[in-house]
C-alpha cells in the first residue's frame, strides 16, 4: 500500500527548520522501520504546465510493504514523537491510501 500526504507547513513554521528536521530526523527513522519499503518527502514545486500556486506545498510518499507491522511500528514511543513532531510542523496534513490498479 502507497500513503500519499499532502500538506503545507504551519505560518509559524521556519521552512529550514522543517527541511532540516525532515531530512535528519524523519526521513531517517520512517525509512528505518521494518514495514516501510521507501519514504520519500517532496517540496512541490508548481502545477505543469500552470502559472498558478499548488494547493500544497509538501508531498510524502510512503510505501508500506506490511500494513500490521506499520501499525505496531507507528504504536511505538518513538513514532509517537516524530508524529507530533510533523504535526507541529504541518497545517492540516491530508492522509490519501492508494490502491495499485
């Protein structure tokens, strides 16, 4: 299974702050757990073939090889800080489960 998230950073929010705290703390532990086979993050960087600003600034992309594992990896004390932690950071994240056709 594929989690897509969409999201913009809180007003609050220091971008650098962000890309920082993503690129050495989350990136790194999410792609450590034994359920995740890849976890990407993206800045969006504008709509082909538009001039007009994305709806969303930020997309992960989370491919889950071994979705009861994924529940007991995220149930952890660890998980739970990096969780609240993103939720300091993002401003109504949107959480999108795909299905391969």
């Amino acid at each position: 299974m594929r989690i897509v998230v969409l999201f913009n950073l809180r007003k609050e929010t220091d971008v650098s702050e962000y890309e920082r705290w993503a690129r050495s703390v989350d990136i790194p532990t999410v792609n450590g757990l034994t359920s995740i086979a890849a976890f990407t993050v993206h800045r969006i960087g504008g709509i082909l073939g538009s001039d007009e600003k994305p709806p969303y600034a930020y997309v992960e992309i989370i491919d889950v090889s071994d979705m009861s594992q994924f529940g007991a990896d995220v149930a952890t004390a660890e998980m739970k800080r990096i969780a609240a932690e993103f939720q300091a950071f993002a401003d109504n994240p949107l959480f999108l489960t795909t299905e391969d056709l």
